[in-house]
C-alpha cells in the first residue's frame, strides 16, 4: 500500500507540473489541461483514500 501512495504521489506532482507547463506556454487545448486537472483530482481521491486507510482515526 505504501509503494502505491508514493507511486501516486508522484504521478500527483507530475501531472501538477505538466498542467502549469502548459498553462505557462500558453496552450490553447483547454481540454487537455481539463483533462489532466481531472486525472489530478482523481489521484488525489485515492491518495487521501490510502492515507486514511494506512493511518486510522483512533480517539484516545
């Protein structure tokens, strides 16, 4: 589980990157960077689903 988290995260910083690399070219193909911002939001689904499933809420 902790692999997939890190794998995940990376590709989370990645896509981060690959949009403001577009954005700051001034590309035209706001589907793509639409795309791209869903694919990150996703990604960010499943990393605070991991997370929380690796780190429980336990109240003490």
């Amino acid at each position: 589980m902790r692999k997939r988290l890190g794998a995940l995260r990376i590709e989370h910083r990645d896509l981060d990157a690959a949009i403001d690399a577009l954005e700051a070219s001034g590309s035209t193909d706001q589907l793509q960077i639409a795309r791209l911002k869903k694919r990150k939001l996703l990604l960010k689904d499943q990393i605070a689903h991991i997370e929380d499933y690796l780190i429980p809420d336990i109240i003490a």
